[in-house]
C-alpha cells in the first residue's frame, strides 16, 4: 500500500451494507434474494407467505460480492495510469 489514507465522515457498517445492496441490484440479482442475504424480514401478506431462503441463489450472489470486492483490494489487479498532460 502506499499510505494514502481517505476521509469517509461518520461511516457507519450500514454505509457497507447500502453499498451490497445497491451493486448486487445493479448487477441483476433479484432483490428477494439480497434482501434475505441482509437479514431483512419482509413485512405483510407476501412476509407471512414467503419463506423461501434461497440458499443456493444467495451461495453464487455471496460469491460474486466477495470475488468483487478481493479484486477492488487486490493490488496486482489495479492499473496505475499517468494523467500528467503530455508535452
């Protein structure tokens, strides 16, 4: 690492869990399966019906998140450009 450190103001683990949710609902997975992943309890008729768990759905969703994130910190992976205007 080179030492750069940023400043994320009154980060909380929640901040974490927005961010899951929000790129696992950009990349397609179904939201009845993220929701299950973050523990959500889903209220009214539909919460009292469902109680799927979709085990293997949130096994290969898991999986990509992690993949992605290991790939975001993994150094060897991250191409280190030159912006300087040439000239």
């Amino acid at each position: 690492m080179t030492g750069i450190q940023f400043s994320i103001p009154q980060f909380t683990i929640h901040d974490l869990r927005r961010t899951a949710s929000t790129r696992l609902n950009e990349m397609g997975y179904a939201g009845d399966v993220i929701e299950k992943a973050l523990n959500h309890t889903q209220g009214g008729v539909r919460g009292i019906y469902n109680r799927a768990e979709y085990r293997e759905q949130r096994q290969t969703m898991l999986q990509f998140w992690s993949d992605w994130v290991a790939d975001l910190i993994d150094e060897r992976k991250v191409i280190a450009f030159n912006f300087r205007k040439a000239g």
